[in-house]
C-alpha cells in the first residue's frame, strides 16, 4: 500500500486511481491516516454487493451453528 498526502494526491489524482486499482492507497492528511481509495471490484467483494439478505445469512460463518437449549428451571426460591 502506498501512502499519499492528501495534497500529492490531489495533483497525482489520475495516478493516484491508477494505483488504487491495483492495490489500496492510503491518502493521509497533516501526517495523519484519513481514507483508504480501492478500487470498484475490492469493494463490491468486501460489501458482497451483489448478494441478496438471504444469500448473506447463507454463506454466514454462523450458519448451521446450534444454540444451545435454555436452562427452563425456575431457579432457586428466596423468601423475603
């Protein structure tokens, strides 16, 4: 990953894209990390854009896990 100051990559912007789509660029201002540019198709795979709700729960990690069933005991008695 390259680091741009916010200025360079306002001169540099048509570079600065070009490099984004080949890997994230970081645009940092006074020194400090601001955003990150990627590129259109790192995007839509990191949001899985093009999935349904349905499709997402789906292909969850937590899919096809089991709960565990709950203790239905009424618990201890105390008298007040």
């Amino acid at each position: 990953m390259q680091t741009w100051q916010l200025q360079q990559a306002k001169a540099r912007l048509t570079e600065c894209v070009n490099q984004a789509k080949k890997s994230p660029q970081i645009i940092s201002k006074h020194n400090k990390p601001e955003v990150i540019l990627i590129s259109i198709e790192l995007y839509n795979q990191l949001t899985n854009a093009d999935q349904d709700i349905v499709a997402y729960f789906r292909n969850s990690p937590l899919c096809g896990l089991t709960i565990p069933s709950r203790d239905r005991s009424e618990g201890r008695r105390i008298d007040l």
